[in-house]
C-alpha cells in the first residue's frame, strides 16, 4: 500500500512516498525544501503538490496508486474538520482548508494532524512502541514546544476539536520561562526556548547541553531544574490516564542522560505508585526521521 505523507514545519517541510508493509515502513523517496516566508500559505503549498507529483511520477506510479495522504503539521488546528487553523511559526497560514483541498483535486482520503498526535502514532506504530501490543500510550514532543499525542484504548485521542493533549500550556508556577505565550508553563520549562530562557546568558538548549556533558554546574542545574518539572508533568499525565508506556522525543531523547534523574525524582515522589509501576518511561527511537514516519502512520 502506498501513502504520501506531508509534513509541514515553520523552517522546512517534507513529501515522502512510503509504502506500508507488515513489517512496518519502506520510503520509496522523500523530498525537503525550505517553508517558503512570504506570510502566505500558496506557494509553499504549491511547492508541496509539484514534489508530491514529481516523487509519484519518478517511481513509474500514478496518483491512483496512493491509498491515502497524511499531513502532520504544527497546531493549532482543526484535525476533525481538516483545518490549518494558525500556527504561530507558520504566518499566513489562517483557516487553511487543506483536506478539502487534496481530496477535492485528488480524490484521495487525506487525513490533517498536529505534529505531536502523529508523532504519537510513529512512535507507536513503528518505533519504541512497536510489537509490544500497547493500548495506552502517551508521546511528549520536548522540542521547539512541549506537546502530547495520546494513544487511549488503541486508538488517537485528539479531542472535540484536535487540541487534546496541550499539556505545555498548562501553568506549572506563577512566573518562569515563557512558552506557549505563557510565563511558568510547562513549555517553559520543558523545551528548547524554555531552557535557553533558564541559562539567561544566550546561550541555545543545545550549547547549554554541552557545556553541562563537560562538567559546568549551572547547566547541570538548568538541565535539573527542566527535569523536574518533567516530572511533575508526567506525574499529572500517569495519575490521570494510566498510560503503560511514555514516551519523549527531541530534546530528552538526545539528553537523557541530564534529565532523567531529577525526573524520575520527582515523579517517584508525585505519581500514583499503583500507576507509575505499569509505566514505562522511555526516550524515542525513531530520531530525526521521526517527522517522516508521522506523516506515513495517519490513517
């Protein structure tokens, strides 16, 4: 069965043509190209349907051989309607109706999700997840931003509208670091800008990662602090849907090693012990492809 899968980020975007096995994913081929800035959303999404054709066209298929197209995108967003609503990094991009679009030039089922739900459905389906025949699975981004995709009952749970799972939104303190437009969010805390905003000194998540792999005590500290608050978050999550695995991408899965302690720390302290014995919690395997393999697992 083959699928297109788009996946639409604020700096770049991807088209890949996958097939889907039993035994998980084949890419066929794959395209990436910068997200065009001109604060609207027509050339880029022109640029989109001229890679999709192309990478068809070049595996001698035709667009009547694509079962279906999957669209992972940053939110906020409509994933019942299929709705670009208006992503903060992607300007210009304002009530697109982007599943009508595809189906009604294309005839082919096309199904919108937020990154986080559909990097939910990879990991799930086809990384740390796989073969383990779970039913109940939660995935934090960590990244950029600070989101869940919930696996509940062995399905996506996206909400009445698509914004289920904003758990970066939520205030852990009064005041902090600000994410999601919030100062002392969980975001704020727990992602790339939120740790930059800890180190107070310019430095990147990233440059403050390093210096705390070499020994520097304060980005030890920034990297604890941002681990406890993981763990208060993952505690609200354990003690309210029972989750067996948890899974954390980007920056934890690269980083592990600084986080992981004060996290479990905290979340030995804060989580139901009947609920935090049948939870895994675990980094993500799938990496810088994850991107690739979300946009294939919407269906």
């Amino acid at each position: 069965m083959y699928k297109i899968g788009i996946d639409i980020g604020g700096t770049k975007c991807a088209v890949i043509l996958g097939k889907i096995t039993e035994n998980g994913v084949k890419f066929i081929d794959m395209s990436f190209f910068p997200t065009i800035k001109d604060n609207t959303y027509i050339t880029t999404l022109d640029k989109i349907e001229n890679e999709m054709l192309n990478i068809i066209e070049k595996a001698n298929l035709k667009i009547c051989d694509v079962k279906s197209i999957g669209i992972s995108c940053g939110g906020p967003l409509d994933s019942k309607a299929g709705v670009i609503l208006s992503p903060p990094n992607l300007i210009g991009w304002d009530n697109v109706h982007i599943v009508e679009y595809f189906e009604n030039k294309y005839n082919i089922k096309t199904i919108l999700e937020n990154d986080a739900n559909a990097c939910a459905l990879a990991e799930w389906k086809f990384g740390a997840g796989k073969d383990k025949n779970l039913k109940n699975v939660i995935f934090l981004t960590f990244g950029t931003g600070f989101g869940a995709g919930l696996i509940l009952d062995g399905k996506l749970y996206s909400g009445t509208n698509g914004m289920a799972g904003e758990i970066g939104h939520i205030r852990a303190e009064k005041s902090g670091p600000v994410g999601y437009g919030k100062s002392g969010s969980f975001e704020g805390f727990c992602s790339g800008g939120g740790i930059a905003q800890l180190g107070k000194n310019g430095e990147t998540a990233k440059d403050i990662a390093e210096a705390a792999k070499k020994g520097d005590e304060k980005a030890i500290e920034i990297y604890k602090t941002s681990g406890e608050y993981l763990g208060y978050a993952l505690s609200l999550l354990i003690d309210l849907l029972n989750p067996e695995m948890i899974i954390i991408g980007s920056i934890y899965q690269r980083c592990e090693d600084l986080l992981r302690d004060s996290c479990m720390e905290v979340l030995e302290r804060e989580a139901l012990k009947y609920s935090l014995d049948v939870c895994q919690v675990v980094p993500a395997v799938l990496g810088d492809d994850i991107g690739l393999y979300a946009a294939l697992a919407l269906e």
